[in-house]
C-alpha cells in the first residue's frame, strides 16, 4: 500500500463552478477524514466517515459542502458554485477506527479565481 | 468545543540550537499527535502519546505529554536545517472520533 492518494494535486476553477476531489484510502483503514486548511492556520475539521457511513459533519460546513464514501473505500468531495473564501489546501486522513493516528494524503490545493 | 493553542507562532533560530515548542489546551485529551508538515504537502505523524507525564523521544526530538492530558511540548536538540517545518499537535478524540488540530509552531533553521 503506498499510503493515501489525493486527485487531482492543484485545481483552478472560476468562481460559482463545481469541483470535486477524490481520496483514496490506506486499504485496511475504515476511517476516512476530510480537513480543510488555510494559510497559516492548522487542519480544520470538515466531516468523516467509518466505513461507508458519514459520521459526523462540521456545523461550519455550507450545503454546497457534500461527501460520499459509495463503498467503504475511496471517498469524494464535492464543492457546488465555489466561492472565492473555498480557497484552500483539501486534505483527506485514514486511520484504524480504535486509534487517532492519522495518515494523511498530500493534500488538493484548490484556488477559486 | 476542545482548542489547542500552539506557541509560538514562528520560531527561526540557527542550526545547533535547541528549541522547545509548547501544545496547550484547558480540555482533556485520550491522546495527541504531533505532526511535521512540509509545504505544499500534508502533514507527516511524528509520534502519539497517551499516558499522562508520558515522555517519547525520537532521535533529537523529546515529546512530552502533561500530568492532566492538557498539554504537551516538544524539545528539539541540536537543529538542524532538515527541521524546518509546520509542527502541529492534534487531540484525539474520545471513542477515537475526530481530531482536533492546533495552528501550528512555523520552525526556521538556518544553516
């Protein structure tokens, strides 16, 4: 396994276009994370899921913020009618459901033009 | 809502020098993380610590987690330019859910 894989690396878009990003899991991972980062500012938490159920969804995220993981493996976010404030580093996590030890992927860097 | 507070923000100093960064939170934590992240990629996991007054050590870095999981510090020895990066800690979340991340110590070594 050679860790997490995040699609596309760097995404230019104009402002009110969807995009979506694609994260590929350690296999034998059931958690998956999706954070957000900003310059200057640490990972900001978006939502997870454990195998194919969300679990939990940031309050502070839009209705143009979803996520699906269809099967328990790969997961997808995807941003509807992005903002110029959508800005921002997109990075995914795996880890063991028993422990918070994150594995993370390099990350998608999205810029709303 | 559980925060970490991060200090300092930034942090240059000369190759050689030793250095402490600091993880402070007023919330309990089942355990924390401390992550190195380089630019433009994400952040790499150091080392985990669970036991109150636990203390890891990794080569010239020495982690040390508080009495009451509150807190946590890292003490790097002799830096070196390879050190250069995004420190952040992370605290895990009961039932191993989410993370809570803090906002980073900026290390700059210059050779």
């Amino acid at each position: 396994d050679t860790g997490v894989s995040q699609d596309p690396r760097h995404k230019i878009t104009k402002r009110g276009q969807n995009v979506t990003f694609r994260c590929d899991p350690i296999s034998e991972h059931n958690r998956l994370y999706w954070y957000r980062q900003t310059l200057g500012q640490g990972p900001e938490f978006l939502t997870y899921f454990q195998n194919e159920a969300q679990l939990e969804k940031s309050r502070l995220l839009s209705d143009r913020f979803s996520a699906e993981r269809p099967k328990g493996s790969f997961s997808t976010l995807e941003i509807q009618r992005t903002e110029q404030g959508d800005s921002a580093m997109y990075l995914c996590a795996s880890s063991l459901r028993t422990d918070s030890v994150y594995t993370f992927g390099s990350g998608t860097r999205l810029t709303v033009v | 809502t559980q925060l970490l507070e991060q200090s300092p923000q930034f942090l240059s100093i000369q190759e050689g020098e030793n250095l402490t960064v600091y993880c402070n939170s007023s919330s309990v934590f089942s355990s924390l993380q401390w992550y190195r992240q380089e630019p433009g990629e994400g952040p790499v996991l150091l080392v985990t610590v669970v036991t109150g007054g636990e203390v890891k050590k990794l080569k010239r870095l020495t982690f040390q987690f508080g009495d009451a999981r509150k807190d946590s510090s890292l003490h790097i020895t002799a830096a070196q330019p390879g050190d250069t990066g995004l420190y952040l800690c992370a605290g895990g979340g009961t039932n191993a859910g989410k993370s809570t991340f803090g906002d980073g110590t900026t290390l700059t070594v210059k050779p």
